[in-house]
C-alpha cells in the first residue's frame, strides 16, 4: 500500500509542479495560468492520480474489492504525498525568488483597492491588514500550513468520491488474466 500512495502521489505532485513552471514560464502574472482556476483546473487533474491509485490497489492487491475506509486511507495517503510535494516546490520557488511572492501579492491587492475607490479609511485599514498578512507569510510556521492546504482538502474530496465509487467492485472491475 505505502508503494502505491508513493507512487501515485509522487506522480500527482510532479505534475502539478511541472505545471505551475510551465505555467509560469508562458504567461504573464497576470494571464490565465497565473490565475485561481486554472491552478485548480491543475490540481484536479493532477490529482485524478488518487482514483488511479485506489483502483490499483483495489485489483492488484486486494483482488478487486475494497471497503470504504482502506480506500479513504490510501486516496488520503496519495493526497499527503502530493501535498508535500507541492510545499516543497513552492519554498523552493520563494528562495529562488528571494521571497517576493508576499510583497508582490500584497501590493497587486492593495493596487486593486485603491483601483475600487475606497476611502482612505477603509484603504488604509486595508492596507494594515495586507502588511499583516505579508508579515506572517514570511514566517515558515504559518506559511507552509496554508500552502499545504491549497491542495490537499481537494485531494481529500476526490479521496472520498474515489472510496465511495470504487468500493462497489462492479465500477471498472479488475481485468481477469485470459
């Protein structure tokens, strides 16, 4: 079991890492691969190694039937593992950056509130609670956790519908050796 959620979350990280270089690499900061939903989009895919990897392990080791728990502890397994993987790349994204995601998020928002005609009482309560923010984010303790769950509550999602789809064994059931 620990081979497959290695596997299938090491493929699941790679690619949304590959993706997020590529992805960075062709477009603006501003273009649609920069954006929420395309980083999403990504995640999805990328993830649909969870319901690969339950699969397998539903028919090469268990011979085709799984109960909803196991299921549910491998698909959260491979979500782990891809979670670390997309920590990993993102600190070392930000070293390679010198850390400048913080400062540069904090000053495209501010940039858009000021663009929204808000007061300047409300602007610079704004801004106090960005340079917070930006403050904090500098602080590995704080940062990783948030960043590890920008993935892994939607690989814990497609964890739950793969265990509860593939615990009924008649869903893509396990070719049988001619």
């Amino acid at each position: 079991m620990l081979r497959i959620i290695i596997k299938y979350g090491s493929v699941s990280g790679l690619i949304v890492i590959l993706t997020m270089i590529l992805g960075h690499v062709l477009s603006s900061s501003e273009g649609f691969f920069a954006g929420a939903v395309f980083g999403y989009l990504v995640m999805l895919v990328a993830l649909s190694m969870i319901f690969l990897g339950v699969k397998t392990y539903r028919d090469r080791e268990l011979g085709g039937v799984i109960r909803f728990w196991p299921a549910l502890a491998v698909g959260a397994g491979i979500a782990a593992v891809a979670g670390v993987a997309y920590v990993v790349a993102w600190e070392a994204y930000l070293v390679m950056t010198d850390y400048a995601f913080a400062s540069e998020y904090t000053a495209g928002l501010i940039e858009e509130k000021r663009a929204a005609g808000l007061s300047e009482e409300a602007l610079a309560a704004e801004v106090e609670r960005l340079r917070a923010f930006e403050q904090q984010y500098l602080n590995p303790l704080f940062r990783i956790p948030v960043t590890f769950t920008e993935i892994f509550p939607v690989g814990l999602i497609i964890a739950l519908i793969s265990a509860g789809v593939l615990r009924n064994p008649e869903v893509l059931p396990a070719q049988q050796p001619a």
